[in-house]
C-alpha cells in the first residue's frame, strides 16, 4: 500500500482476487435487417446525405441502366443471405446539455455523492436456454487447459435502454434544493402489450395529424388578426408534429439495433458485472485474449448508462489510445483529463484543467470512470492522474472518489515509452494503483479458441513459456491455407507501412474499376487540424478505394454473424434500389456451376422489365449513389451479402458532446492488417510473419486473434520472437486464484454465490 497524500481515507484492504468458475454460455440470434427501416435509414443518416459528393465515375455509373442486373458471384451450393446495412447511429448515450458549477460548489466533497443514483433492478426475465457450447478454460495458475465440464446457462441480461433520453431536469449549481427535486418521478410500470393497445391505431410516422385549434370560435364572426393568429397557431402546430416525427424517426434509428449481436454472459463475467454495477467496486478486470473482456465492458458501460440515466455524465469511457477508444464509443484517457500530452507536473496540469471550465466538469461530475486496453496506460500518467483528481474535486478518498472500472491484459501491447532512454511503465507500477483498484478479477473461459489445445498453446506463447512440443506445433502452422473459396488469410504487420504496401499490391492486381468513398466528417472541434488528429485513430479511413474482388473487414458489429472483423469480398457496387431488387428477387437467381448467377430468359427478362420501370421512376431525380456489396463468408461456410453503406464513428465526452464523427462506409482492406489494428479483433483466418514481430506481447497479439489452428498460418516461428515483460509475469503471479482462497466448492458457485462470499467483510479478513 502506498500513501497518496494527506486526508486520504483508505476504507478497503487492498485485494487482489480472481475468480474461476466453469460455468459459462454462449447464444447466437441471428437477426435479419429490415428494408423498410433501411430505407428510412438512408434518408435521415447523415452520411447517406453526405455534403461531400462522391468521384465522378460513381455519378456516372449510375445514369446508366444495365439491360439486366450484374450477376453476384457465389459459391456452388452455399446457403446466401442478402443484408443491407443498419444505418442506425452509434450505440452511445444520447446528447444532452452541460451544466457548469462554481468552484466554491464543490467545496465539501460530499456534494459529489449526495445524490445517489437509482438502484439498479434488473428485469426478471427468462429465456430459453440455447443449446451448450464447450469453451476450453485457462487457469493461469496452472497452465494447463481443462476442458470444461458443465455449462450453467445465465438468465439474458436486462433489455438495453442505453439510448433512454436525458433528464430535463438536471440540477441547477445555484438551487437550494435537494437533488432529489430534480429527479422525475418514476414512470409508472406497464405491460408492453397494454402500452400497445393504447397506441393509436394510425402509423404517426406517415399520417397527417391535423393540428388543435386554440379556441372554438364561430367561423363567421373573427376578426383579421384573429384569423392571423389561428394561421400562425396552426403553423407552431404543424412544425410541431413535423419536429415530433422527425424525432421519432431519429430516436427509432438511435435505439440500438434489434439486429446487433447479444451474448449471454457467462458466470464469471456477471460476477464481474454485478461487483461493478450494484456494489460499485474499482476492479480491474482482466484474462488472456479471447476471454470476452471487450464483451463485459460493452455490457458493464450499458448496465451503468442505465443506472446513472438521469445524469449520463456521470460516466465517463476512456481507453488508452485513440482507435480503442474509438471502438468503444469513448474518448482516449488524456482527451477526458483535458491535460494534453500530459508531460508537465501535476500542479501546472491541475491549473490547466481549472482554466477549462469544461475538462473541470468532467473531473468535477464523473461517478465512474471506465478504462479499457489499460496495457498500454504508462504507470506515470496514472499516478498523475489520480493525484489530479483528489486535488480538482478537493477529496482526499483514492481518485478523488470515483469508481474505477478497468481492463486490458498487461500481456498484450505494452504502453509507448516516451524517451528512447526510459522503459515503458505499466500501470501497475503506478505508485497509486493499489490504493485505486479494490479488487482484480480474472476471466479464465477462453470464447475466442474453442480448441483447448490450441488455446493451451496461445497460453504458453502468453506466458512466454513454451514447450519443445509447443514450438513444433507452431512450426507445422507454416504450410499455406487453403479453404477452396476466395478469401485469403488477413496477414497482420507490425508497422502500418507493411500494410499499405500489402494492400496496394494486391489491389493493383485486380481489373476492375476503382470506386472512391470520402468520409463525411462532422463534430464540435471547429479546428479541422484538430478533428483530423482525434479522427485519425478512427478505425474507419478518411478515404477508401474498393474495386470489385477487393478483400475486405467489416468494422461496425452489424448483427449476430455480421461483425467488427467479419471478412468478406466485394462483389459489386450498386444502388439501394437495384440491392432492394436482388433482395426480392432473389430466389429468381440460381447459382451456377461457375459460382455466377445464372441469367436464364425468364429471370432476365423479369430484370429488364423491374430496371425499366426503376429507370422511369429514377427519370429526372438525382442519380442514387451507389455503394460496395459486399459477401462475408461465415465461419459455417454460408455466404451473406450486404450492401455496406456510411455508419457513424463518433468521438465523444461523457457530457454527449461529440467531439469529432466520422460518417464512412463500414470497411476497409483486409489482406493485409497492422497489429496494433487487429488487437481486440476475432480473425477467422490469419498469416503472421513471427520475423517481423519486434514488440513485447505483439506475437501473442497476432497470433491469438485466430479462432482455430486450421486457419492460423506462422511462417518463421522462433520462441525467441516471443518476448513477455518479466514484470507482467511477477504482476499475473501475485494474483490469488479465488479457488485457493475460497474451498474448491467455490469452483461450482453460482455468480449470486461467489458475490455473497466477495463481500467486504470476506474480503476484509483475507
Ligand atoms: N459470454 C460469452 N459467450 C459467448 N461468446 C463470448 C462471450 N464473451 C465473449 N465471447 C466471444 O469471444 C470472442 C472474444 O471476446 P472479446 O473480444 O470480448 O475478448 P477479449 O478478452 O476482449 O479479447 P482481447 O484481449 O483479444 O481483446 C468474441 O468473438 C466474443 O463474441
Ligand atoms: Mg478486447
């Protein structure tokens, strides 16, 4: 334990526990998009009407009319589905107004923790249980890989209501009141059928809603400038309902997708959960790769957007670099600390921050702050960050009292040393870490390889201590893939460099014509430098180039099997109208021997005569635009197209101010891919160079984004290439199983069980 400074109240012995249980679960529900809400979708996504015109040769493609559709390429005999996009915005909390406090408010530091947020009670709902799925599970204690033996089935987790709006009521900094005369009364319960049957029997969306008037007056007896006033009221009126509708139709867009992908969390990850939400404990959380630390988050930042709906700046998401906070909707730790690089002494930083009346706020109205890949977090910047917040919210508690919520794997990549003479220091070196995170978790099941000796083997590649057999089962993965389809492997580079030139030269190769698709970028930041810079992290690029045949990762999680790191080929570019043809259209369409469409008289006649009419309605409107097609192949071998058009990256704060917002089509190349892109990333096939790698953790990082050895290609496989921090395996050491601490029937526990013995009291007398 170290001491952090004077006042500093340490309520909690500091404890480092994991946990290991053998039960977990898995579900799959695929979804399928829906063409009516896309096609609305399109109207009203901001990059479908993106201001930027596209290159001309797109234009022209489309004032062409082909005399029958363009075959879509496919597989003999694959199952095929044809999606479009869900232009849904991004699944982040909606936006709603700063308020800005006086210094002096935020004297006693208790004002921070007045209001209590609402208890968060979970829906008792129960589904039926998928059929089990075997995971292997790591003990890392061990370093042996047990099959697992039982499969519990948690209930689903609670309905999302993560887009819930903002409260109209937040608190005023010059009220007297109590905060909870700020707090809405809560909505009474109903049933969601009952809630049905009160809905009008019209759909509000299209009807013409014919506005109130004001007051029954005899039609013949009105004066001019009361007949003004009824215009002018009928008007307020009619802008209303037009205001309303838009409003609903963008709240039916900002919901999250029914169609994005859910899992059932397994029993360990809920434990994890509940600590989080209903015991607001600071945890680091943490496992190898694969072992679903991206997924918990997701659903921790959902469950705490729920409790703390009312005030949704009350939780702040942060990551250590700029593309993984991208991927979890947040801001990078330093943008959040309003501190810049952060180099200078904690007091001129903390003076920084009081000139920012926003980056104040922030550190002055955060409850939770959530810290994800926290690997590559220097242990300095956390020390100085933890002094800032006692010192900005005057309170001597750990981080100034905000509950910490942290995760990463301190095996993956390490933080970017700053001088070339001083050596990374993890964040558990920070002076500060083991007064700020109360409890350390491990997440031991394994979901990424379901292959136990192959997750047996990435195990010891993790530890650094791999065996002669190990070493020559590495060595047999270097004989090329071949899966008798047209995807290649992703080969992954340690420098962005290597990735370019991989790509090119492989788009080179391919005929066809090039199609150019500009990013729309939009946000807050007026400074375009400063928006290209926070933007610059974002997985999505400013600008693609995609020919037909072109490679490609999907990069936004679309539904159950259409997700981030799906991998598919592009195999046509084509208007909404001419996808939304195939789609009815397409069991018209027989594949053939050579994987083309066949074009037999009939279907191609009932093409020409659908295009002609399409044509006639398209005469005179601008031409549509025209977007890739792209066909995934899915892990099972069916193949589904999707027609990929703009989704929003967005950079933005905990008070909903979206700093930066990239609107782009949801792809970029996969031939090739860097590694420090691939890290959080699940690949069904990969190449990796092991000469290449230079990094400590980066082949652990490479090779553990294969699901399965059958699609994992190592060329130069040297144990050498594998280097891990002598540090990071000390760190991992001291943590105690919760198996060694508990009897072994802790192992059979339920969640509920395992947080009944996790409390204070228990952990206090360790
Ligand atoms: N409870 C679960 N049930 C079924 N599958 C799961 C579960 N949790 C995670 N997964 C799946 O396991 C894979 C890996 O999950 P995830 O990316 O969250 O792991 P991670 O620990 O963050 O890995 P990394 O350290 O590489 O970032 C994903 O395909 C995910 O869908
Ligand atoms: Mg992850």
């Amino acid at each position: 334990m170290h001491a952090v400074g004077k006042g500093i109240r340490y309520s909690k012995v500091i404890r480092r526990i994991s946990i290991n249980l053998s039960a977990y679960s898995s579900t799959a529900r695929p979804v399928l998009a829906e063409t009516a809400m896309f096609k609305k979708a399109v109207n009203d996504h901001p990059g479908g009407t993106t201001s930027k015109p596209l290159q001309s040769n797109l234009l022209r493609a489309n004032t062409t009319v082909p005399s029958k559709p363009p075959p879509l390429p496919q597989s003999v005999g694959v199952k095929r589905k044809i999606e479009m996009t869900n232009s849904g915005t991004s699944s982040l909390g909606s936006l709603h107004s700063t308020v800005y406090f006086d210094e002096n408010d935020f004297d006693d530091d208790l004002d921070l923790d007045i209001d209590e947020p609402l208890p968060y009670v979970p829906p008792k709902t129960t589904i039926p249980k998928p059929d089990p799925v075997k995971y292997p599970t790591i003990d890392l204690t061990s370093d042996k890989t047990e099959p697992t033996e039982t499969v519990k089935y948690p209930d689903l987790p609670p309905p999302s209501q993560e887009h819930a709006p903002p409260s109209s009521s937040v608190q005023l900094p010059w009220s007297s009141s109590p905060p909870s005369h700020f707090q809405a009364p809560p909505k009474p319960r109903t049933l969601p059928w009952l809630a049905k049957a009160n809905e009008p029997a019209y759909d509000s969306k299209r009807s013409v809603v014919t506005p109130k008037r004001s007051k029954p007056t005899d039609i013949w007896n009105k004066s001019a400038s009361a007949i003004k006033e009824e215009q002018k009221e009928l008007r307020r009126e009619y802008k209303k309902t037009q205001k309303d509708s838009m409003q609903e139709t963008a709240a039916s867009h900002s919901k999250p997708s029914q169609n994005l992908p859910t899992t059932v969390l397994s029993d360990e990850q809920n434990a994890v959960l509940e600590a989080v939400v209903d015991r607001s404990k600071s945890i680091f959380f943490t496992g190898s790769a694969g072992t679903g630390k991206s997924v918990l988050m997701r659903e921790i930042i959902k469950k705490l957007r729920i409790k703390y709906k009312r005030e949704p700046d009350r939780i702040a998401v942060t990551a250590s670099t700029g593309l993984a906070a991208c991927n979890i909707g947040g801001v990078t730790l330093h943008s959040f600390a309003g501190i810049g690089l952060g180099k200078e002494a904690v007091p001129e930083l903390v003076k920084k921050i009081k000139k920012n009346q926003k980056a104040r706020n922030r550190w002055l109205r955060t409850k939770v702050l959530v810290v994800d890949e926290v690997s590559m977090v220097d242990g300095d910047l956390f020390d100085k960050l933890e002094e800032i917040a006692r010192r900005i919210r005057n309170n001597g508690r750990p981080f100034g009292g905000i509950q910490l919520v942290v995760t990463g794997d301190f095996f993956q990549l390490p933080p970017v040393p700053e001088g070339s003479n001083r050596e990374a220091k993890f964040s558990f070196a920070a002076a500060t870490w083991n007064t700020t995170i109360q409890h350390t978790i491990l997440l031991t099941h394994v979901f990424r390889q379901r292959d136990p000796e192959f997750a047996a083997m990435l195990n010891e590649l993790r530890l650094g201590k791999i065996s002669p057999a190990t070493v020559e089962a590495f060595r047999k993965l270097a004989r090329p893939l071949n899966f008798h389809d047209e995807l290649d492997a992703t080969e992954l580079f340690p420098t962005r460099y290597e990735v370019e030139n991989a790509n090119s030269a492989r788009m080179a190769r391919l005929s066809g014509e090039m199609m150019t698709f500009n990013a729309v970028d939009s946000g807050t930041i007026q400074d375009p430098q400063y928006r290209d810079k926070l933007l610059s992290n974002c997985m999505a690029p400013p600008v693609i180039n995609l020919k037909k045949g072109a490679q490609v990762m999907l990069i936004k999680n679309m539904e159950d099997s259409l997700v981030n790191g799906s991998i598919g080929r592009v195999v046509a570019f084509m208007d909404e109208a001419k996808f939304d043809w195939y789609r009815t259209n397409d069991s018209e369409f027989q594949a053939n021997g050579d994987g083309q469409m066949s074009d037999d008289e009939d279907s191609a006649a009932r093409a020409r005569k659908k295009l002609k009419g399409m044509a006639y309605q398209e005469a005179g409107a601008a031409p549509a635009r025209q977007w890739p097609l792209v066909c995934f192949v899915q892990p099972d071998g069916t193949e589904r197209h999707l027609l990929c058009q703009p989704e929003a990256w967005k950079i933005e704060l905990p008070n909903g101010e979206v700093q930066a917002q990239r609107a782009q089509v949801p792809l970029i190349l996969a031939w090739a891919l860097s590694i420090h892109k691939a890290q959080g990333q699940t690949l069904q096939r990969v190449k990796v160079d092991l000469n290449r790698v230079f990094e400590k953790g980066q082949a652990y990082v490479a090779l553990s984004r294969a699901t399965s050895k059958e699609g994992l290609q190592v060329t130069r496989f040297d144990p050498q290439k594998v280097m891990v921090h002598p540090k990071v395996t000390e760190f991992y050491k001291n943590l105690v199983s919760i198996n060694q601490v508990l009897n072994p029937k802790a192992k059979k526990a339920s969640a509920s069980k395992l947080l009944d013995e996790f409390d204070d009291d228990f952990l206090d007398s360790l």
